[in-house]
C-alpha cells in the first residue's frame, strides 16, 4: 500500500492532536498519525515521549487539548469507535481472587459478549488449560497474556497493546512476540508501543517515532534505514589518519571509530572510492563492506541520543 493511503484505508488518524495537561506539561504537540488497516504498527518513543498519552486519546481515555482523532473514520470515543477497539494499556486490571475464565466471563458479560468468546480468546493466547487457575497466581506473562485475551473479547478491529513486554523474562517477551504477530493478520490492526527496538524490527510493518510529544519520522524499518542512509565499516591502520582521509571526502557524513573499526556514513555506491583514497594516503585496509544501518541506531539518531556500546544499553535508554 502506498505512503498517501485514502482515509478510507486508515484505522487510525490523528490530525495536529495535541494534549496539554492542568500541569502545563505539553505531553503531545502538533501529532499527525496514520495508521493503516490490517497493518502492525509499532510506535516508538523514550520513556515520557508522549506514546501512552496519545494511545489513551486513540481509545477514547481522555480528550485532546487540540487536533483530532479519528478511529475507522469516527471520532475516538464515539461508540461506534470504541465497539472496535480493544485495548491493553500499561496493566491488566483484573480481579485476582477470580480465574481468568471468571474475569473473561465478567467482562464479556458487561461487553455483551457471547460466552463462547471467552475460551475461543483463551485459547488464542495460549492459556487455554490454565483458565481455572486464581489470576493471582499468574506469572507476568500470564497475566500479560490474559490482558491480551480481554482485549480481544469484543473481536475489535483495532488492538492497542502498550508495552505489552515490559518486566517479562526473555521467555515472556519471546511468547509475547509471537501472540502478536499470530494476532496481527487479516483485517485486524494492531497499534503497538515497545522500548525493544529489535522486537519491533521482527513483528512491525510500519513504524512511527515520536519524540517530545511530535512524530519525527515514519515508515517501514527499510524505509526508515534507506532514509538515514547506508554505512561503511572499515578495519583499517593507522586509524588517526584513515579518519582524517574519509572526513575530508566531500560525500561522508560522518565518521566514528572503536579501535581500528571505523563506522562511516556516506553517499551509495561509494566503497571503491573510499577504499582508494585510503590506500593512496598509506593507509593499509583489512575489511572494508556496506553494513545495514540497524533500527537502533535509526532510532539514536531521530531521537538525538548519543551513540551506545550495547542494543541492552540502547532499549535501557527507551524505557
């Protein structure tokens, strides 16, 4: 589907959606979203960025201060837009004395649910066998799973997961990934928010990334890394001088070095050249190869972050 998808086509659009709170903190500003139907699309920001703030708008939770949210083409929180919006957000609230049958059974009661929905979403999430047992004594990742379960009750049209790995185990997050990609087909929607950037790389379509409550960039993971441009990575002494070569080249953008590795940004298409112009200084190159621009750093990038040593120091700095 192409970038300009009709209105028609989106499941979710926000239109210069702002949200100031009695504070006076800007929490959103000037957000402008699009969410297209029947895609998983996840939507990245640090910790504070504004990305629960907005998720909350988009399912009716509380009123922007400015702008608009549209939901299939209805305002959020009409009801119309709310029959076909299933949310998780932050928690699961559920009642811990009760099964998770129980729980599920309450709330398809109150959702006009059928009865029968109840074990067809157990069984969707992997729970199916466990659903006597007190939420209370649900891991994590049970839980996580049964909040999923709930917001698929009313078979929404849109999912709304925030953060739905936060505090799992590697086990978890693994389960987890694999619930949202198994939910994340057909005609559903599924809008999802992560600090795990090599978990959005797996199981997105598109990705939105917003910072300081705007978005400042948006598309697939190869869209996003076409645009930021490719990367040389050279192996290659001395380094002090092989630096000075490539950041003299008119079409590098930059240079960085750890050890005798060099990471270099620059135009396409441009290996060769780099590799004679660093022999014709004296430079001896061992290893010099384009390298795929990761989502990390992508991400470090738009969102002004410096460069990190590990991806477990990167999504550390997301949370």
């Amino acid at each position: 589907m192409s970038s300009s998808a009709s209105a028609s086509e989106l499941a979710v659009r926000t239109e210069d959606l702002g949200k100031r709170f009695d504070s006076g903190v800007v929490a959103v500003s000037g957000l402008d979203l699009r969410v297209r139907e029947g895609e998983v699309y996840g939507f990245l920001g640090r910790n504070g960025a504004g990305k629960t703030t907005t998720m909350r708008m988009v399912a009716g939770l509380i009123r922007p201060t400015s702008g608009s949210v549209t939901v299939f083409g209805r305002p959020a929180g009409h009801p119309a837009a709310l029959a076909d919006i299933g949310t998780l957000i932050e928690s699961p609230t559920l009642y811990p004395h009760l099964s998770g049958q129980d729980n599920l059974r309450l709330l398809a009661h109150y959702a006009g649910v059928t009865p029968s929905r109840v074990d067809e979403v157990l069984e969707e999430v992997g729970l199916a066998g466990r659903e006597k047992d007190k939420f209370r004594t649900y891991s994590l990742g049970m839980k996580q799973r049964l909040g999923v379960a709930a917001a698929l009750l009313k078979q929404p049209r849109l999912l709304i997961l925030d953060e739905p790995t936060n505090g799992l185990d590697p086990s978890g997050m693994a389960d987890m990934r694999a619930l949202v990609r198994s939910i994340g087909h057909g005609e559903r929607t599924v809008l999802l928010s992560s600090h795990l950037l090599g978990e959005v790389e797996q199981i997105c379509d598109r990705v939105g990334v917003i910072q300081q409550g705007r978005l400042v960039a948006e598309g697939t993971v190869e869209d996003l890394r076409a645009e930021s441009g490719p990367a040389l990575l050279v192996v290659a002494e001395p380094v002090s001088t092989a630096v000075e070569v490539l950041r003299d080249l008119p079409w590098v953008q930059e240079v960085t070095a750890d050890g005798t590795t060099l990471r270099v940004r620059a135009e396409a298409g441009r290996a060769a050249e780099a590799n004679a112009e660093l022999v014709r200084a004296g430079v001896a190159v061992s290893e010099l190869r384009q390298v795929e621009r990761s989502l990390e750093e992508v991400f470090l990038e738009l969102t002004d972050e410096p460069a990190v040593e590990s991806r477990e120091h990167a999504e550390a700095v997301v949370r």
